[in-house]
C-alpha cells in the first residue's frame, strides 16, 4: 500500500519508518528542508535505538522516501497519516490544533480517489469531527473517511511497541475504512496484536485516558514514597508488594522526581480541559497534574537538605537531564525544575547526559556540561542522579567519593541500595526510603 505520513517528527518519523519495514511504500512528508535533507542523507534529527538503522535499510530499498511536497505524495495514497504536533497551547492548558487542522486543508485540496485520512496525532475529543467538517468544506467533492488510530509509542521502546503492540486502536465506523486499515496492519497479525475498533471519538479519549492512568500510577507511588519517608517504610517494597496484585501490576510505580516527556504533562492537561469543557471535571486528573508539577522543584528541596540546608556556592554535580533514559528528549524533563531551583538558591550546575546536553543547553543557562560522570563529580558537594541511565547504574563509588569534596549523594531513581552507598563512605538520600544512620 502507499502510505504517507505527514509531519517527521517522532510519531511520524518511527511510524512511517516501520511501515516500510512492513513492506508498505511510504512517503515521510515535512515543511523542514533542512530535516528533510538531512533524513535523505540518512541523518536522524532524533535518537531512538534501532530507528537509524530502519531508515537506512529502507530508504536505500526504495520503500521509505522523504519530500516537503505534500501535494504531490497525497495525489496517489491509499492513506494519509497526520503526525504533526499538537502542543499545549500557550495561555490556557488546551491542546494546539493549528497544524492538525492546516495539514487537514492542504491534503483535502489533493486528494484524488478514496482516501482514507488518518490521525495519529494525539489530539482532543471530537477532533476527528473537525477535520472531517474542514476537508469537507475545503473540497465537497473529496472521497474521503477519517479515521482515529492513536500511537502508543514509549520513548527509548519505540521500534519494539510499534511491532510488537499491545493493542492497535482505529476509530471509525466506515465498512471501506475498516478494510483499508486491516490492509495497513497485516503484518501485524503474526504477533496477534489486538485490533480494537471502535467510535472515532472513544478512539480518541482511548488514548488520553491511558496516559492519564499512567501519569496518575506514577503520582500515586511519588505520594507514598512521601508518605514511606515519615513512617519509616521502604517504598519500593512497598510497590512490590502491592505490584504483585495482578489487578494493580508493577508498571509505573517507580517512585522518582515526577512525569515528564512529550506525552504526559501536556496529555493529562488536554483532558483536564477537555472535561472542564465537558462540563464533567477529572478531579483525579487535576490532582495529578498539581502533584506532578510541585514535586519537580521539591526535589532540590531534598538536595538542599541533603547539604545541610545551605546550597549557596556549592557544586552540585546532576547525573542524567533527559526525562528518561534512551531518549534525547528534554520537554518537561524533572533536571530542568530542579536546576533552576538549586540555581535560584545560589549553586554551581554541572551536568552530564549521555544524548540530551545538546537540547538542554537551549533550554538552562550557566550550567557547566562535563563529560562524564567523574569529570562532572570532581570537587563536586553532592551527586544527584536523576535519570537513570545504564551507564549510571554500576559506577565505581569508591572513586566517586575520591573525587568529590563532599561525599553527599543523592539518589533520586533509588538505583543503589543505600547499604551500598555507605559501605562506600557515601551519605546518601533516596526517595521514599526510611533515613538510617549515614556513613
């Protein structure tokens, strides 16, 4: 089938990618030159394990083809994907459908035959509604249906959740639709992914109802890792043994320093709008959301505290920047949040990330990148680790404690057992763990 896929970002770039690796014929469509010839070149604007190697192999077996004309690729496609951006718009919390509803104007007017338009885009109930009203009133006479067929991609997983889903989810009632997506998701049907179909707009809310539940499970843990600090529990026995009930499972409760990435803040945002609209408010949502924003800033609190309450001219050395590791993404990263605070009370950054310096350098000031953990830990008062990379996960401590003027780490992911860090002089503070006497 020839598929295209407008927007080359990062739904659309690893969907369109996998795609092609199904066989399809597929067209990457973005307004960027310069991204569009660098991807010919076979330069990828993103990091995503595995995702440079597909496009390669593809781009050079003809299957997967980058352009900045969208008219053109649109004229002979059996479906048209729409992956642009859907931020949270500036001012009030809701969704920016600007470019859904641009691309929607620009494919009605090329269209030629059945099509069947697709919104991958993560967007708001009721949108597909609006994108078909648009296309309609564009071009009366195109042959269209429109479809919902949300992603599910994790950052750092997302080559494996693409072929490898748990569910695929397409929104529509059109007999010829139906066919069609079937079609597009056949070499799916070995793996025996689940195709749900449903309404359009329960397509829809599908999606920001799980990255809700998601972001609200993780929250849910942060408030008990709070609660396991003063009563003297251990949270991440805690979530074993509550994750060990089938009906709750052990995903997503990882205590930590709060949600972030492209998906949930501006998700669960989307639809605490939405149901404000609604007339049907998501107090559980709303809470989440709240939570989630002041726990970034407070844990600088428990670095300040960690230094005895005093952080002025210190040197704090910040392990991991990016919202999670296996990604470069920086967009609402905990690192941010809580940088600034410590630099609002007068200490000295250092940093290092395997992949994200490069975006965090447009985004913080007046901090200093290293490149290593030990370079970056030299002379340093505290070690924070706030993304847990694997290359952060077995560090020499012996040689960590050498190399700082304080011995303070503060370990925000719970990736080394508090015993071991004492056995190696460290003072240590993780999440949700009872204090005990430091080394």
């Amino acid at each position: 089938m020839r598929l295209v896929m407008i927007g080359s970002g990062y739904v659309g770039l690893v969907s369109g990618a996998c795609f092609a690796d199904f066989g399809h014929d597929v067209v990457c469509v973005d307004v960027d030159e310069t991204k569009i010839a660098a991807l010919k070149e076979g330069k990828i604007p993103i990091f995503e394990p595995g995702l440079d190697q597909i496009v390669q192999s593809n781009s050079a077996a003809g299957r997967l083809h980058f352009t900045t004309d969208l008219a053109g690729s649109v004229q002979d496609a059996d479906v048209v994907f729409i992956a642009v951006g859907t931020p949270s718009r500036r001012g009030d919390g809701h969704a920016d459908l600007s470019y859904v509803y641009g691309a929607a104007r620009e494919i009605a007017r090329a269209v030629q035959g059945f099509t069947v338009v697709v919104t991958k885009s993560t967007v708001p109930v009721g949108t597909g509604d609006e994108v078909e009203r648009i296309m309609r009133e564009e071009n009366p006479d195109a042959d269209i249906a429109v479809v919902s067929n949300p992603e599910f991609l994790r950052e750092g997983a997302a080559i494996s959740d693409f072929k490898r889903p748990d569910r695929i989810v397409i929104g529509t009632e059109e007999p010829r639709a139906v066919e069609v997506m079937r079609r597009v998701y056949r070499p799916l049907y070995l793996n025996e992914s689940p195709l749900l179909f449903c309404e359009r707009r329960t397509s829809e809310l599908i999606k920001y109802a799980g990255n809700a539940f998601l972001a609200m499970k993780i929250t849910f843990i942060n408030e008990i890792a709070d609660l396991c600090e003063k009563v003297g529990a251990d949270v991440q026995k805690v979530a074993k043994g509550i994750g060990l009930d089938k009906r709750i499972g052990d995903k997503f409760l990882h205590a930590g320093p709060g949600y972030g990435g492209s998906c949930f803040p501006k998700d669960t945002l989307a639809l605490v709008k939405t149901a404000q609209d609604a007339e049907s408010p998501v107090r559980l949502i709303e809470a989440t959301v709240a939570v989630n924003d002041n726990r970034k800033r407070a844990m600088a609190r428990k670095v300040i505290a960690a230094l005895d309450g005093d952080v002025r001219g210190k040197t704090i050395a910040v392990l991991g920047l990016t919202f999670k590791p296996n990604t470069d993404d920086m967009r609402e990263s905990p690192a941010i949040s809580i940088i600034q605070a410590l630099q609002d009370k007068g200490a000295i950054v250092r940093a290092y990330d395997p992949e994200g310096m490069q975006a965090a350098r447009t985004l913080m000031s007046d901090v200093h990148y290293g490149n290593g953990a030990y370079d970056i830990a030299e002379g340093a008062d505290a070690v924070v680790l706030v993304t847990e990379w694997d290359e952060f996960r077995a560090l020499d401590l012996s040689r960590l404690k050498s190399l700082m003027r304080q011995p303070v780490l503060v370990d925000l992911r719970n990736v080394y057992p508090p015993q071991e860090l004492s056995k190696h002089g460290l003072r240590h503070s993780g999440i949700g763990r009872p204090e005990r006497p430091q080394a």
